[in-house]
C-alpha cells in the first residue's frame, strides 16, 4: 500500500510523546508499505533527523513553516473560529505541497497524527485515517483551573473550539484511532466507540534493565516545557518530596527531561536535581529506586511510565495516568491520590525491597506482554488497509 503520512513534527529527536508514537509507527508500517512522509516543522532540524528517517521512507519532505507564518495563521485562527492548536500548524503554502504531493504519489491511503493537520486533507477525497492519539480539548479543560487568571479566558474558548473541532473532523476520516479507551470515551462524538484504539509501545531491546547504581530515590522524566510535567514536577518537589524526607531525611529527586521552564529549573537545590537534555535517558531511569509520575492535568498514555517499568522499575503514579495504562493496580504499579498517599507509597517501597522487587517485575512482565509496538502497529496497518484505494 502506498501510505502517506503527515505529522504536525518532525519525528526526530524522540523527546515528545507524539514524536515516539510517530517515528515507531513509521519504522513498523515501513515493513509492508511504501511510506511517504510529510513532517512540518518550525524549528532547527535536527542533523541526524532525515538520516534516521531515510531507511523508512521511500519519500521525504519536511515543511517548513515560519514563525511569521505561525502568528498570522494563529490571527486568522482566532477570527475562522478554529482552535489555535490547528491554526499553529495550517500553512497554505503547505497544503499546496501536500495537494502536489498527493496528485504526484497517488496514495491509497492517508495517515494523519492529530487533529493538528487534519486542515489539510479534509477536503480530499483519498481514505483516510487520523490519530487522535488523545483529546486535546480534556487536556485544555484540566489546565484551566491551575492556570494564571489572564489565560483562563483564552484557554476556555480553546477547550470550547476544540471540543467543537474534534467532534466535526470524526465524520471526515474513514478510520479513528486513539491510545487508550479512557480517552476513546472523553472524544465528544455519539459514535465514539467505532474509534480504534491503538496502545503505544515499548522498545524493550532498548530499554531494558541496566545494572546502574541508585543515586535517586525517586526520579520523575518527561518533557519539562510541557505543563502535565511543569505541575507534576512542581507537585513533586514542592508538595511530596518534603513530606518523604520527614521520614527518609537523605531522600533526593531527579527531574530529567528537555527544555524544563524557568519554573522547573527553579526547583533545583541540593535535595532537587534538574538535567535538561540527557542524550541517553536509560541512565536517568537506571539511577531510580523508584519512578513517579504523579500527573495532575493532561491526557493520554504517559509513555515514561512504560519506559521505566520495561527497566525494571517500581512504579508509582496517579489515577489520571493509570486509567489509560490498563494494569493492575497495586499488582503492576502503585498509585496515590495526594501528597499522603504518595509519600506513603514510597517510603514503603525505600523500606522494604521484597515489595520494590516484586512490584519491578510485575510491570517488567506487564510491559513486555501489553506494549509491543510492532503488535500494535501491525493493527493499525490492518484497518488502514481495509479501508484503502
């Protein structure tokens, strides 16, 4: 099948949830298809970023798209009525790449990630499938309340667009998919159920348990420019860690993670370590005796919890990220409600390493029978495939 795929990113560098998901549906869809891949972007493109997508595609183009661009189309977003998440990705020069692209590869079948680039093909006549990967509105709602009260205005007609925008594009595409069933059920669309859902995956040949020294006794890692992980990292250092040290004085945490704000490198202090970029990110997780994501706000499937317990990891997390990973509770990974209940679960796992143990193992086996990427890529192959040229 010829597929084209269009990504509001470039899939390279893998510090962003979207970015992973991307790139390991690529590299799994590349093995019985012909993929050609369009990527926008705004940034600096990252010098090893065609090199490493190059094996997987038979064409690639990277759109560039200028902050001048960007701001304009944010303008017209405001007054078209649709969410800035879409106007911050539409460019018309774009779409006429893209239009080109189609009129000269005549796919049978496209694949978008994200409503952010579903401007760009809603007209077109081809079969197609989008990616809502999560609800993007849920995730705009979440933060309204912890936001500053000048935003709250903007944020609360961007949750309203969005809600709109997700419901309108259902009906567009031949096939929906998503990451989990929690999310699948927050999509605002009275056939949401017909929505796939496609879990993500765990490279497990490289993540995998490492025998490193523990110089952390709880280690959080993420994207720290996005705000799930500014609260959860706030949360983390501000509000448990001190509650943790009252009975494990010497206790310290490790915030790893690219472009963390001011607010989380401000964190940092003696108990507090702040990383920034880490070009291998196995040794951040490595050094954990135990990994907490303690999420807040947001939505979708937190791939850092898959990664550390493929590491052998014990595991601690909050009900909004448990939902969507569909473990057992307390059996593959732990889970608080508030700063009590979370500090109480890690001073129980420092003190007893019988439990740490176990719980480790549980989400090893849990991770290597439940997030194969290959496995679940090869179903999203499959309902493309039904539905193509």
């Amino acid at each position: 099948m010829k597929l084209l795929v269009i990504l509001p990113r470039v899939p390279y560098p893998l510090e962003k949830g979207d970015k992973l998901r991307a790139y390991n549906q690529i590299r799994f869809l590349s093995k019985t298809n012909e993929i050609t891949l369009c990527a926008l972007n705004d940034i600096k493109l990252h010098p090893n970023a065609k090199s490493e997508l190059k094996p997987y595609c038979k064409r690639l183009y990277i759109l560039n798209i200028s902050k001048w661009s960007i701001i304009l189309n944010l303008f017209k977003a405001l007054f078209k009525g649709i969410p800035f998440q879409v106007g911050y990705f539409y460019n018309r020069k774009a779409k006429q790449q893209i239009q080109q692209i189609i009129n000269e590869v005549k796919p049978d079948h496209i694949y978008c990630q994200l409503i952010r680039v579903a401007e760009y093909v809603k007209n077109n006549s081809t079969p197609k499938t989008i990616d809502y990967q999560d609800v993007f509105s849920k995730g705009v709602e979440r933060r309204i309340a912890t936001s500053p009260f000048y935003l709250r205005p903007l944020l609360r007609m961007e949750y309203k667009r969005l809600l709109k925008y997700e419901c309108n594009i259902f009906d567009i595409f031949n096939n929906k998919t998503i990451i989990s069933a929690p999310d699948r059920d927050l999509i605002p669309h009275p056939e949401r159920k017909k929505i796939h859902i496609i879990p993500n995956g765990v490279d497990t040949e490289f993540f995998k348990p490492m025998d490193v020294e523990k110089q952390f006794e709880i280690v959080f890692i993420g994207n720290m420019g996005y705000p799930p992980n500014v609260d959860a990292a706030e949360y983390l250092a501000k509000e448990i860690l001190p509650q943790v040290k009252k009975r494990y004085p010497d206790a310290r945490l490790l915030l790893a993670g690219a472009t963390p704000t001011q607010r989380v490198k401000n964190l940092e202090n003696e108990s507090v370590v702040v990383t920034g970029w880490v070009d291998d990110i196995r040794q951040c997780y490595a050094q954990a005796k135990i990994f907490i994501a303690p999420m807040r706000i947001g939505t979708g499937l937190q791939n850092k919890l898959l990664e550390a317990m493929a590491m052998k990891i014990p595991c601690i997390t909050s009900p909004l990220a448990f939902s969507a990973l569909n473990a057992k509770k307390n059996e593959d990974i732990l889970v608080g409600e508030n700063v009590e209940e979370f500090s109480n679960l890690i001073v129980n796992l420092l003190n007893d390493n019988t439990l740490s143990a176990k719980l480790a193992e549980a989400g090893y086996q849990f991770v290597l029978k439940n997030y194969s990427w290959e496995m679940n890529t090869m179903e999203l192959d499959t309902i493309m495939k039904n539905t193509a040229i």
